[in-house]
C-alpha cells in the first residue's frame, strides 16, 4: 500500500495542471466512434462512488513529459459514476502515449490519500522507486490511426 501512496501522490501532483498545459476538453465520445481517429478509448474501472470528479490525462510517452506539471496533452473531467467510466481522448498522431486517471472523491482539488484514488494505462504494478511514479515504459502505449481502447483499473487506499 505504501507503494501506491508514494505513486498516487506524484501522480497527482503532476495532474495539478498549469494554465500552460494542454487542452481540456469535454468527454466527446463520438470522437471515439467508427471510423474516427487518432483517439484512444479509456475505460476506467472500480471507480469507487458517485461523488466528486474523475480525471483523465494524456501525456506523450517520453520520460521528459511523463507526469511532469504542464506537460500533459489533453484533458477530460467528468462527475464520477461508480462503477465503469469511459472517456475518449483524440491524439495528434500515430505513437506512444501514457495514460493518467484521478479521482477526486470529495471534489475539492486536493489530494487526499486516504479516500482518492487512481491509476495508470498498462495497470503498472506501483512501486516507490522513481520518486513513486511508474515508469514512461511500464505505461506506455501504441495508439493507431483508429482508435485504441485501453483499460485503467482504479487503486484507492
């Protein structure tokens, strides 16, 4: 648990996005629909209550960008909804990607450990080395001229 602590911690201090950063963007799922694309299709599981804000950045996958503060692509919020979510991010092209996701459980634009959670593209396991984050390899992901879906299963404490 601990080593989650530590990940969910730099993970959510990067996520703390800057004025500077990408763009957020609504949840437009048809952007994520047949024929579309580049986009990639995010289905988020174990999403642990209804209440609060679920959080979903995209992130280019370099060790340079990865969960640095400003350096994320695009974002997506939405209330949370227990259970599954899905959201669709359009990328600019072909390549490597990192996924992102936070949930904010008492939407109040802080992290709190104890009842926030979170998760990363890949379902890396989490450890303390690198200041707590996975690494950009353990998340990285191809994403294709269509769409691509991955899965993010959620961590809470």
């Amino acid at each position: 648990m601990a080593r989650f602590i530590a990940a969910f911690a730099a993970a959510a201090l990067a996520m703390t996005g800057t004025a500077s950063a990408g763009s957020v963007i609504s949840n437009d799922m048809s952007r994520c629909g047949a024929d579309q694309g580049p986009a990639v299709k995010i289905i988020v599981n174990g999403v642990k209550g209804s209440s609060g804000k679920v959080r979903v950045q995209s992130y280019p996958a370099t060790k340079a960008a990865w969960l640095t503060k400003g350096r994320w692509l695009h974002r997506v919020e939405s209330g949370a909804r227990a259970g599954s979510m899905s959201f669709c991010l359009p990328v600019a092209t072909v390549g490597n990607y990192a996924i992102a996701v936070r949930h904010d459980k008492n939407g109040n634009g802080s992290t709190d450990i104890s009842s926030d959670g979170g998760g990363f593209s890949n379902n890396p396991s989490i450890n303390i080395l690198n200041l707590g984050k996975p690494s950009v390899g353990k998340v990285s992901f191809y994403a294709g001229s269509g769409v691509t879906t991955i899965t993010v299963n959620m961590k809470y404490m």
